[in-house]
C-alpha cells in the first residue's frame, strides 16, 4: 500500500493506507484535544481563530495560531521535498522517510510526557500539526490527491456530491467507479471516528494519557513492516515461479 504508484495503484491499494493513516490521524487528534484543548490535524478553526484576532487587533495572541498553521503548512511541505529527493532512488521507498518522522515525532511526545512536566503545550501542538502535516501530504501524493485521512471537512463535502452523483448516474461503468469512491470515503470517516474512541479510551480509562500517540506510531511502524514484508515475499515468489 506504501509502494504502489501511479497506474499500478489500485482502490484496494487506496482503501488499506485509508484505513491505517484514517486511523492513526483519529487517535492523533482526540491525544491533541484532549491533552491541549486544541485540534491537531487539520487548521481550520485554527486559521478562523487566527483571522479574528488580527480583526481586533490582537496581532500578538494571534501569533501562536499562525504557528499551528505554519507547522502543518511546513510538515506538507518537508514531506513532499523529501519525496521528491529520494524520488530517484529506486532502492528506496521514498515514503518511509516521511511516516518514520512522523512515527518517531510521535513516541518522541510520549517518552517525553513519561519523565518532565509539559511547560509548553503550544510547542507540542505545533508538532502534532507538523506530523499530520506531513502525513497528509505524502497520502495525497501517494494517492494521487484520492486519499486525505487528517480533516473530514472536504471528505464529507465530497461524498455528499458522489451520493448525488450516485442518484443522477445511468452508465453502469461509472455508477460502479462512484460507489467504488464512496466505499473509500466511508472508510476513512469510519476508521477516523474508530481510532477516536480508541484514542479516547485509552487517554481517559486506560490513563495512557500522551502515551496514546505511540500506539499510533507502532500501527505506523507495523504497517510499514507488513508492507515491506508483503513485497519481499511477492517478488520472491515471482522470482520461484520464474525458475520453475
């Protein structure tokens, strides 16, 4: 699901890194909310809060929200350059680089809570932004713009044009093309809302507390094994069937 580009990409392809990062962004932001009262995967409320202060002329408390804007504005731009960089290199997978920076950012913020006090939430937060920064970046090129896992604002705007779609569509070809994308949506709401509750779960009943965001960063960690994993064991069987 990490490797496959272009052409060669398919709906199932879409749907698997969907349900990981979908996930993984859901438990992110309620860690965030939770633990800071701010939201953590997108900037939205965060450019709305930014523009009001400058309206009254509070330019400086406003400064903090134009911070959480520039550091998931920077984490899509870091991870796109660093795709782009390693771009050439056909021995490596040019998305590891950016969901092991993400992965480490995140255990960083939990070891971090285990031994001192967290003096400076907004730093955090501005990290948190970065990391989902740089995950949405990289799902959207790898998905070529299909996959968007950090923000649910465009996603259900989308599927409310594909339902209508779905309703006014006679061509069977691209009924079954639109059912195929709104099947990709819902998953990505769902899997978002379910790694929520699991977040929430763990940050309230269990008491993890900032420890909840490397549950996230192994699920990252695990899905990247299990796709390099997966692709050794393709080619070489491809490899033995050759020979045979």
């Amino acid at each position: 699901m990490f490797r496959h580009q272009g052409r060669s990409r398919t709906l199932k392809h879409n749907i698997n890194i969907a349900i990981v990062l979908s996930f993984v962004a859901g438990i992110v932001n309620v860690t965030g909310f939770l633990s800071f009262k701010q939201l953590t995967t997108n900037v939205t409320g965060h450019f709305a809060l930014f523009i009001n202060d400058v309206a009254e002329v509070e330019f400086w408390k406003g400064t903090i929200y134009f911070l959480y804007i520039f550091s998931f504005l920077f984490g899509s731009f870091l991870s796109s350059f660093l795709i782009e960089k390693f771009k050439e290199s056909k021995k490596l997978n040019v998305y590891v680089v950016p969901t092991l920076l993400e992965s480490f950012i995140l255990v960083s913020i939990s070891l971090v809570s285990n031994f001192m006090e967290m003096k400076y939430p907004d730093f955090i937060v501005c990290l948190l932004l970065f990391a989902m920064g740089l995950q949405n970046s990289f799902v959207t090129k790898i998905s070529n713009a299909v996959v968007r896992t950090t923000h649910l604002t465009g996603l259900f705007t989308d599927l409310g044009i594909d339902l209508s779609h779905l309703y006014f569509s006679k061509v069977p070809s691209f009924k079954a093309k639109i059912k195929a994308t709104i099947r990709l949506r819902v998953y990505i709401i769902l899997c978002f809302f379910t790694g929520g509750l699991v977040g929430g779960f763990l940050y309230t009943k269990i008491g993890l507390g900032l420890n909840t965001l490397s549950f996230g960063a192994f699920i990252l960690i695990g899905s990247l094994f299990y796709d390099d994993f997966r692709f050794r064991y393709i080619k070489a069987k491809r490899k033995y069937y050759r020979r045979i």
